[in-house]
C-alpha cells in the first residue's frame, strides 16, 4: 500500500532572491537617474576559501544589481591599524554607502575594533553596536542580513508571527540574537535554545517556528518537529560526501513539517539579497 506523505511547501531562496533583486535593480536605476549609484566596499584580509567565495558573490550580487563595488584584498599580516585607517578612507568615500570587512579578520586584528570603526551609515552587515542597539529598541538603522533575510522568507508566505512560539537554536550576535530581537519585533513568544540547553527536542516540539543556526548537521530531526511547523535553516556544513547541507536533516523534516527551507538555495542566497537591499537603502538615505 502507498501510504500518502505529507511534505512540506519548501521555500525557495533563489525564486524569492530573484524576485526582490527585481525590484533593488529597479530602486537602483531609479537612483542612478538622479546621480547616485549605489556602492558598497568589501574588504577581505586573508585567504579563507570560504571567505573568498562569500566575497565574490557578494560583488557578482552587486554587479547584478547594476551597484558600484569594490573588492578590496589584503594580507592577512595587514596590520590592524592598517585596516582602521581603510575603513576610515571609505567611511569618507561618498562613492560608498556600504561597508563590510569579511570575518573572520586575523587573530592579531581585534574584530570588535574593525566592526566599531565602520560608520553606522554604512553598517550595511548590522554588526556595529549601533545597529544592535537599533534593532533592539525597534528604531531605525540596519539589520543583519541573515536573519533579515529569514523574516522576508516568513513574509513571502504570509506567515503571521504574532502569538506563535519561535524556537531560535543558536545565540551567535549575527543569527541568533538578531533572529530573536526580530521575531520578538513581530509578537512571536521567542525562546533562544543553545549549545548549553537541555532536552532540545522538549522545545523544539513546542515550536510552530524553527530556526536552526548552529553550524552542526543534524540538530533537527523530524522527532523534534510539531507537524506543519516552519522550519529554516540557516546551517552551512559538508555531510560524509562533502555534499552542503544545513543543521536540519532535510529529508526527514520535510515529512513533518508544513514549510522548510532547503540547503543549498534556502537562507544562502538570500542573505546576499538583503545585504544588497540595506546598501540600497544607505544609498536611498544618503540621496536624501
Ligand atoms: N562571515 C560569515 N558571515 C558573514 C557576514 O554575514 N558578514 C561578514 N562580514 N562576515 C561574515
């Protein structure tokens, strides 16, 4: 007998990226009409394949877009001071509204410092304490690109937070603390789970949202799962055949949940998407 399986609605990064990257290239050219052409700078010091990989698609998104870019790269003996005076020069560039040093930076550079020196106007990853505090107090200012990029997937399905509990595994200040301060902004009843918790699956259970940001396979498993939960995943990992996958085990979660999102092509694209929208808005707000 074939037993009739429910499967999750998947939420497909690359279509929702193209459709909002639409809509940036046309704020852009609009922009671009009155002179000013959006530009963001980013700085790699170092050569982490996998940073070099995150950097070039991050100026290809900005090519796409039809932005100015700047790919700056140096070695990874630049001398911190070196690189506080770069972000000086471009926190003073008006052909640049954006500004972002690729981490991880070295360890004799003091990523606080680098993050603190670039202007709040141009925070255009939201790590600056400024921008942190923005988002806490529900003021204006930027917010970091992945867990942004996770609430515009929510609201491409129409998916009303408020009275629902979301379950953040993860409390790193780029996903995990941002994710909550954004899905708190929007009602949900928000627990933030982490490496010290016990009996996950007792929270996850409780979950009508997931969002998984550990950096470890397999956190999620279709046990841990409410049937027609949300569930993103913003997990980056290689399994046993070196093949990306995230921190939820896709193909048993599918089975329970009511949407997910895939690795590759999920959270990935997206959070170049939103990093491309706030340096269109540093440039809208520049114009201004
Ligand atoms: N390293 C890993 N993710 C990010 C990111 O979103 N921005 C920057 N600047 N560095 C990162």
């Amino acid at each position: 007998m074939i037993t009739n399986t429910p499967t999750a609605h998947i939420i497909d990064g690359i279509a929702l990226s193209q459709k909002l990257r639409t809509d940036i290239t046309a704020r852009a050219s609009a922009l671009k009409a009155r002179g000013i052409t959006p530009g963001l700078a980013v700085i790699l010091v170092g050569e982490n394949p996998a940073s070099q990989v995150y950097v070039r698609n991050k100026v290809k998104g900005c090519q796409d877009c039809g932005f100015h870019s700047v790919l700056e790269k140096f070695d990874a003996t630049m001398a911190e001071a070196e690189l506080l005076a770069r972000i000086e020069a471009l926190n003073n560039d008006p052909a640049i509204h954006g500004i972002l040093v690729q981490l991880p930076v070295p360890k004799h550079i003091d990523a606080n410092k680098v993050i603190e020196a670039i202007s709040p106007l141009k925070d255009v990853d939201g790590f600056h304490i400024a921008s942190a505090g923005a988002l806490m107090t529900g003021m204006p200012g930027f917010w970091p690109c992945t867990p942004y990029g996770c609430m515009k997937m929510l609201e491409s399905i129409g998916y009303d937070l408020k009275g629902k509990h979301a379950v953040v595994i993860g409390r790193s200040n780029i996903v995990g603390k941002p994710m909550a301060l954004m899905l708190l902004q929007k009602n949900a009843t928000v627990t933030i789970c982490h490496s010290a918790t016990k009996d996950l699956k007792a929270f996850t259970l409780q979950a009508d949202v997931i969002v998984a940001a550990v950096g470890k396979r397999d956190v999620v498993t279709a046990d841990m799962v409410k049937p027609g939960a949300v569930v993103l995943d913003v997990g980056m990992n290689r399994n046993d055949e070196g093949k990306l996958c995230g921190d939820v085990d896709f193909e048993g979660v599918r089975q329970v949940a009511g949407y997910i999102t895939p690795v590759p092509g999920g959270v990935g694209p997206m959070t170049i998407t939103m990093l491309l929208m706030n340096t269109l808005e540093a440039a809208e707000r520049a114009a201004i």
